[in-house]
C-alpha cells in the first residue's frame, strides 16, 4: 500500500439477483489521472477475507474491506444491478433510455420485478445506504452508489459493433452446432479480448484477471466470470466519477455507461 491514500477509489459490485449465487467484487484506485485495479474477488466473502477486515459478509463489511484493502473508504460503489430508491415492480426510465440506445446492438435490458432483483437487491441496495453510499441517478455526489449495465459498457470499451458474447452459460446460443472445447476456446477469446481492453483503464487488470486454463470447468469458469464483470462494475465507476459516462434514465433510475473509447485516455 502507498504512504497516502489515492485520490480516488472505486468499488464495483457484480450482484447477484438470487441468494443462491455469489457476487463478485472488484476494487480500482484512482491517482493523478491514472487508474488502477486493486483487487478482485468473486463474492463477498472472498473480498472480505482479502483484507482481513473480520467478519460479516454484507454491504457494511465490504466497505470495511475496501478501505483497509485502499487505504481509505470507497468514493463510489458501481453496483451491476437494477436500483431505486422506491420499490421496482415495472420497467423503469433507466430500462427503456437503455433499450433505446442499445436494443439494436444486442445490449438491451431484461425487466427487473418485484422478485428479480427482490430481496437480495432490496438487502444490498439499504445496506449501502446505511453504510453512506446514496444512490446518485443524474450526477455524481460521491460518497454515492451507482447503477451501471456491463453490455453497453462492453460495447463503448472495446468498440464493439454489438453485445459481446462473454456470458459462460450461453455459449450453446453463441456458437451452435460446435464442439464444446471449440465454443470454451471462442468464449477465451472473447474473455482475453475483454480483459485486455479493461487493462486499459484500470492498470493491473490482466494481473488479477488471469484467464482459467483450457481444462477448467463449471463453477470455476463461472467464478472468472463473476470476477471480471466485477472489473467491469469497478471500470464504468471510475469512468462516472471522472466525468467520463452518461446517465441513461431520470432522477428516479439511471444507468451509467462510459464514454465510448475509453481505454487507454
């Protein structure tokens, strides 16, 4: 850890819609126009024991986490997951400015319901709160929360056409009719491809990102996956807390999406 504090700090929160499934972490620290990853986990628990922090396993302990891991508390917690500060039962304002600008390209948003992200969003989204993080919709007023969406952030980063195709359990939609060991070679592919442009933006990425060897299987390819959508949650924060993304939505529900070609500036 350096003797000062960075300037800024990231926390990016890949959350899971159903108690059932972890959610992966990632932190990055901004200095002098230069951002960095920190370091990435895929649940909680696992980002907690980095630190040491102790124990628990919720939204106040992870922020405990993240400032020993940082040297300070988060700026920003970019969470991959639908919010509001009123109860979700419908599309929101956020859910169709995103379809708007990003339906055509394969990147637009499934509909949250009262079920999905439910409990388990309605539990991360008040413990955020309580730990400081307010949700911020059409500016940033750190310290704050944020809602963020990996597909259109995908697309602006690497400059992709359409939505890439990253996702581990569809690769049977993604490449049909192939061998599976040739569809894990083309998801690879797609992952380095990824993992390479967030390097970009956050020094350190390939380090803590390395990609799971040819003979990984199920939850481990699933872990990177949760891992590196964390990074991407972690990107797109550091991105809006530099003024580098725009809100999709109104003061009631936004989705921030960086700038497009924002790797390397």
């Amino acid at each position: 850890m350096s003797a000062s504090p960075p300037e800024k700090i990231v926390l990016g929160i890949d959350a899971a819609w159903t108690a059932a499934n972890p959610s992966g972490v990632a932190l990055a620290a901004g200095a002098s126009g230069v951002w960095r990853l920190l370091a990435v986990a895929a649940s909680f628990e696992d980002f907690i024991a980095l630190s040491d922090a102790g124990q628990g396993s919720g939204p106040a302990a992870l922020i405990a986490a993240a400032a020993r891991l940082a040297g300070r508390a988060p700026d920003l917690v970019a969470v991959d997951m639908p919010m509001m500060d009123a109860p979700i039962v419908a599309r929101r304002a956020a859910d169709n400015a995103v379809n708007r600008a990003y339906a055509g390209r394969g990147a637009g948003t499934h509909s949250p319901t009262v079920d999905r992200p439910g409990a388990v969003g309605r539990a991360l989204e008040s413990g955020l709160s309580e730990a400081g993080y307010p949700l911020a919709t059409l500016d940033i007023r750190p310290p704050c929360r944020i809602e963020i969406y990996p597909h259109p952030a995908l697309i602006e980063l690497t400059g992709a056409a359409r939505r890439l195709e990253y996702k581990i359990s569809r690769t049977g939609r993604y490449w049909p009719g192939l061998p599976l060991a040739e569809r894990r070679r083309r998801l690879s592919g797609v992952w380095s491809t990824i993992v390479a442009a967030l390097d970009g933006t956050l020094a350190g990425s390939s380090a803590l990102l390395p990609l799971p060897p040819s003979e990984a299987r199920g939850r481990r390819l699933k872990a990177f996956e949760d891992r590196l959508d964390a990074v991407v949650a972690a990107h797109a924060g550091a991105m809006a807390l530099d003024g580098r993304a725009r809100p999709y939505g109104d003061a009631a529900s936004a989705v921030w999406v960086p700038f497009g070609g924002s790797a390397g500036r």
